[in-house]
C-alpha cells in the first residue's frame, strides 16, 4: 500500500527539518535526534534521503590547499586507504586539533557491525573526548594500562568511547608490563583477559597512537629499566605503537613481549583498518616504522608531522 499524501508531505517536512538542522545549522546527528525525538539513526537515513531525492545538493570549489595537497602524497607514497592531514597550528593547539579530526574520521568509519581496538595516549585520550554520537559498536582495550595518570589511561579512553557509542566493552584490567613472563602467562589465563584476548580476532578497525624514542614521548619507554632500554636501543627501537617496539624499518622487537599484556603484533596487523592518529615532527620516525611494519592504513596527521614523513622516506639518490 502506498503512503497517503498526507503521510508524504509530513515525511518531506521531516526531512528538510533534519537537513537544515544538520547542515545549516551545525548540529549533531545526536542533538537532532534528541530534540526530534528519533533515533540518530532515523536522522542518517534521511540526510541519505535529503542527498538522494535533490532536497540538499553539494557542489564542491576545489582550490586544493597544502594539507590537501600533502595528504595526497601520503596516500600515494604509502599506500594508504586514507590520511588526513590537519591545518599548522601553534604547537601547544596541535594535539586538539588533531585529535578532533581524528574523532570525526573515525565517525565516518564506524558502523554497528564494527569492533573498534583502542590503545592509549595522550592524543588517544583527547580524541574520545570529542567522540559523540557513535553507532553501537564493540570497543576492545588493546594493551593493558601503564602509569597512573587515569585522564589517559586506555581503560578511561575505552570508557568515553563507549558511553558515546551506547556499546559494548571489553577492558583489560591488567599492566602493559609485569615483572616477568610467568606473571604475563598467569595474566593471560585470567577469564577476563582471556575474554579480551579472543576478541582481537574480530577487529575491524584499531585507533592507534605513537610514542617516539628521541626525544622521548612514550609513556612506555619512561617506564622501562635502563638495561632494557638499552637493550632496545641497541636493536635500533624507534618507538612503539600499542606496547609494539618497533625499528626504523618496521621490524618487531620483542625481547619485552613475553612479559607484556596487549595485542600481538600479527593480530594487529590483520585488522583491516588502523588508524594512526599523532601529531608533532617527533613522532616520523616511530609512524613512519609503523606504515613499513603494515600497521597503518590510514593517518590523521598535522601539517609537520606530515611533510616530515615524506621527507624522511624519500628514495635515495
């Protein structure tokens, strides 16, 4: 049976709310659908319908400016499905920045069918912080939890994100280091981390910060004995991504693996989208061993960062 006219029109009606709402005025699909009493996802299916039937058109002046223009050489140097690259800021202005775009790239990404692995840091931490409205999907804590500064701790990232998505979490209740490998292996067994651990095989997509070795901006590498930083010194550590130290080339170095609770560097590599998020010429080297060890797919950069990475991995004469 088809709608009556009068259903139509009300529905037309409803529809140019939405998208004056979302468009011309800047409000959150969440907003929306609070103030209209619907679902946020009633609000996307008719800002689809508004594109599809011509009630909002988008017509697009492009003047490519440097970020665009960067992000472009990104994508083709690496080889990434996606890279944003944001606008120079002061320094201390950069990590919002960045991870605002990170949170809005990572909206556009998730759907209620996807299982999103967080890790942890600072720009981690302010990203979820700008999270709202996401669909209900299932966030998994990659790694366990180090120091205790809880603003940015993975299992506080993994809670924002959570309450942003009305979804489901599965934390890690545990250190990112312990003392020795039989203390990592009795961990692991725990029901609870158990639990964590069989859900890094259904990942759709990891939010990934980076954490440089010199200067220093790792959380992790502040923490270790001077014999094991020493040790990953030698073997070339640039850094680490996820409690994953990692040489300029892109190889693992696991001497530390054995006693540490977080995702394995081969399961995270088969997750099909992993963002990087990161921001500062401090961290080219560790991103940049991160794209070669096939753990990036797309970034979420600032304008430094960015040109430092292509600098960095020009081809020799």
């Amino acid at each position: 049976m088809s709608a009556s006219p009068s259903s139509q029109a009300a529905s037309a009606q409803l529809t140019v709310k939405v998208a004056r709402a979302y468009y011309l005025e800047d409000k959150t699909k969440l907003q929306i659908a609070a103030e209209l009493d619907i679902s946020r996802f009633k609000v996307a299916r008719l800002l689809a319908r508004a594109r599809e039937t011509g009630i909002v058109t988008v017509s697009i002046h492009e003047n490519p400016s440097a970020e665009m223009t960067l992000a472009a050489r990104l994508r083709h140097r690496f080889g990434l499905v996606d890279s944003i690259v944001v606008a120079p800021v002061d320094h201390a202005a950069a990590r919002d920045q960045v991870a605002m775009a990170g949170a809005a790239f990572l909206a556009t990404r998730l759907s209620p069918q996807d299982v999103v692995g967080l890790a942890w840091g600072r720009t981690l931490a302010a990203m979820s912080g700008f999270l709202g409205g996401l669909p209900p999907v299932r966030a998994i804590q990659l790694n366990g939890s180090l120091g205790d500064d809880l603003a940015i701790s993975p299992i506080e990232i993994l809670r924002r994100v959570v309450t942003s998505a009305e979804g489901q979490a599965v934390p890690i209740f545990a250190p990112l280091l312990v003392d020795n490998p039989e203390a990592a292996t009795t961990i692991r067994r725990q029901p609870e981390i158990r639990r964590a651990y069989e859900a890094f095989h259904d990942l759709t997509i990891a939010c990934l910060s980076a954490g440089s070795w010199e200067p220093t901006t790792s959380q992790l590498v502040d923490r270790l004995e001077e014999s094991e930083r020493l040790a990953l010194v030698e073997a070339g550590a640039v850094g680490e991504v996820a409690g994953i130290f990692l040489d300029a080339q892109g190889r693992p170095l696991e001497m530390l693996a054995g006693r540490m609770i977080r995702i394995p560097v081969d399961l995270l590599a088969r997750v099909p989208l992993k963002i990087v998020i990161a921001d500062g010429v401090p961290k080219a080297s560790i991103v940049l061993a991160a794209i070669r060890a096939g753990l990036v797919d797309a970034v979420v950069v600032d304008h430094a960062l960015a040109a430092e990475l292509l600098r960095l991995s020009e081809p020799e004469d």
